[in-house]
C-alpha cells in the first residue's frame, strides 16, 4: 500500500511539472482567442475584428505594437515567451499571404515591452492603421 502511494505521489508531481511546461501556440489559441475569433480566424462581423488579413497591419506604422497592444492581447495571462510564439503562430496560419516579406518573428522581449502600454482607444487606433493601409 505504501509503495502505491509513493508511486501516486510521484505520478501526480510529474502531471504538474508537465503542467507547467510551456503550451503550444495552437493550444494557447484554443484556449485564450478561439472564443471571441473562432477557429477560423474570422471572428464575428461588427463586433470582434479578424484574425484573417491581420498581417496588413504589420506594413503600417506602429501597426506590429498594435497587434501586441490590443487589450486581448496586453492584458492576457500568457506569459511573454509564450504570447510570441502564438502571436507568430497566428499571423502565418491566418494571415500569412498578407504579411510583408521582410516580416521578422515576434519575441518575447519585445512582446513585453509592447504589452506594458495596452491601448485604450483601439478602433479609433484601428480605422486610421487600415485607412494607411489602403493607401499603400
């Protein structure tokens, strides 16, 4: 009885180390976006903005810290590292045809540093990145 329990104990510690150990963009999506963005990336028109096309953002001024500023985004539990990768992860699986070739990945460093000043105003915000998009 006592050898069960020991190899219990030490069944139940490496489940939570496993716990602990970073999730997959894929799984971080399910979890924390797919809700209000579907799993298509498509979101609900009028009141949640797609995924798909988000990459156009990424040719504009400012428009890669809005991607990581978005309340969503900023404000999210998922640790820096992590926020990369799916950030990443989420541009080439949604919006890839739409990203500029010189594209270079999100890191957890800048993911930080965009994340620590969310937007407040991101329609406002929002509108006038895709009016200079258009212009292009």
């Amino acid at each position: 009885m006592r050898a069960a329990s020991i190899l219990f104990a030490l069944g139940f510690g490496l489940a939570a180390a496993d716990a602990t150990a970073a999730a997959p963009p894929q799984f971080n999506y399910i979890l924390h976006c797919q809700g209000c963005h579907l799993a298509d990336g498509q979101a609900t028109p009028g009141k949640i903005p797609p995924l798909v096309g988000a990459g156009r953002f990424l040719s504009v001024e400012g428009g890669r810290q809005f991607l990581v500023r978005v309340p969503g985004v900023s404000l999210s539990i998922i640790p820096d590292d992590e926020l990369a990768e799916l950030m990443n992860w989420m541009l080439y699986r949604f919006s890839a045809e739409d990203m500029p070739a010189d594209f270079e990945p999100y890191t957890a460093e800048e993911v930080g540093r965009y994340r620590q000043d969310p937007l407040v105003e991101v329609e406002t915000v929002r509108a006038g990145m895709l009016g200079e998009y258009e212009e292009l």
